[in-house]
C-alpha cells in the first residue's frame, strides 16, 4: 500500500533529480546549498506560520491517509519538508537557466510585470476581501513585488516570472496531485467559502500565486547569501 507514502514520494521526487544535477561539474549547485538553506529557512518560517494558522482556521485541512501520520503543529511532516523541496527544486530551476541563458533582455520587462501584478491582485483583493485565502495571498503578493522592485530595485523580477512559467510543467502534476488529480480525495483539502472557487483542473488558482511569492521570496533571499559567500 503506497497510500501513506503519497505526500513523502511527491516531495521526494520533486527534489531527487535536481538533487542528483546539483553536483555536476557543469552546474555545481551544491556549493550554494548552504545560501539555499539560509534562504529557505527564512522563507519557510513565514510560510509555516501561515499555514497553522490557517489549518486552525479550517481555511485548509489536510487527509492523512495520505501521510506518514506525524504531526507538528497540526501539520504532517511532509508539509514541513514541502517548503525546503518545492523551494530547492524552483531555486535549482532558475540557476540553471540563469547560468546556460541569458536573460538580459528581460529587464526591459520588470516595470510592467509588476505593474500588472500589482493591479490584478489588488482588484482581486478587494473585490474578493471576505475570502480569506484569496485576501492574504494577494496582499503577500503585492507587497512582495513592491519592495523587490521599489525598495530592493532587484531587475531579475522579470526573468523570475518567465522561470515561473517554466516551473508550471511541474506545478500541474505536484499542486495536481496534493489538491486531489488521481487520488480518491484530496491531500490538501479548502474550504469553499475562503477562495474564489476558480480551479485550475483541482488546483485553486490561488495556489499558484502563493507559490509565486514563495518563489520570489526564497529567490531574493537565496541570491542575498550566494553573493555573501562569492565574496568571502
């Protein structure tokens, strides 16, 4: 029976493979393991307490037939290990791609990416404000972007946004299968009342949101201590 083991193999094989490349002469990404960790530590203790909460909340609830059945903080481990092996495999993602690519000419794109961002989550966010799910993914959103952008001036927003799209080959199947695609229920269950009820397949759109801002978080972060250590 792998039922139990559901979670722990998604995790384990979103991360395996980009794993294994790390240490590839080419790439050589395990000498930024340690920036990786810093980064997605920071990150993913937002993200956690964002989730108890809204596990508390019954904004979201997890079946557990599909886990190992450990628990910390009312989360399965696996969803603790989720925010260090969908981070390590979106972060490996856009090295790999900044390093063999160039990107520059996204730059030139960053104004309005942001620019549109900003305006469609905000619309969504008011107009959408009694859900809370939507509401706080939007706003984290929004925030995120502006600072990266006005207060940080990172120019890589836009090359981060492309990479996103590039990722989405392997969001559909991991979000796909937690939100219930194949399964006989769902791994990550939502309560109707607290999104907007737009599913991509059985993914909440807003899932992918939250992802982006993860995944902009943990990029900025990481970025911050892989330059730290390339100038020791």
């Amino acid at each position: 029976m792998l039922q139990p083991y559901t979670y722990i193999l998604i995790n384990f094989f979103t991360v395996i493979v980009c794993f294994i490349a790390s240490f590839d002469k080419r790439i050589q990404f395990h000498q930024y393991f340690s920036a990786f960790i810093g980064a997605s530590s920071i990150v993913a203790t937002l993200f956690i307490c964002w989730d108890i909460g809204f596990t508390k909340m019954g904004v979201w609830w997890f079946n557990l037939d599909y886990t190992l059945g450990w628990t910390l903080a009312g989360l399965p481990i696996e969803e603790w290990l989720f925010f260090y092996c969908i981070p390590f495999a979106c972060i490996f993602t856009y090295y790999c791609l900044d390093k063999f690519f160039d990107f520059t000419w996204t730059i030139g794109f960053n104004n309005i990416i942001v620019f549109v961002s900003v305006i469609t989550c905000s619309v969504v966010a008011l107009l959408h404000h009694d859900k809370i799910y939507t509401l706080l993914t939007a706003i984290i959103t929004v925030i995120t972007l502006i600072y990266l952008h006005f207060y940080a001036h990172k120019t890589w927003i836009s090359q981060a946004s492309i990479t996103y799209v590039v990722l989405m080959i392997g969001f559909f199947p991991v979000n796909g299968i937690l939100t219930g695609t194949g399964l006989e229920s769902p791994i990550v269950n939502y309560n109707p009342d607290e999104i907007i009820g737009f599913r991509m397949l059985t993914i909440p759109v807003e899932d992918a949101v939250y992802g982006y801002s993860m995944f902009l978080l943990n990029l900025y972060f990481f970025k911050l201590f892989a330059e730290s250590k390339d100038t020791l």
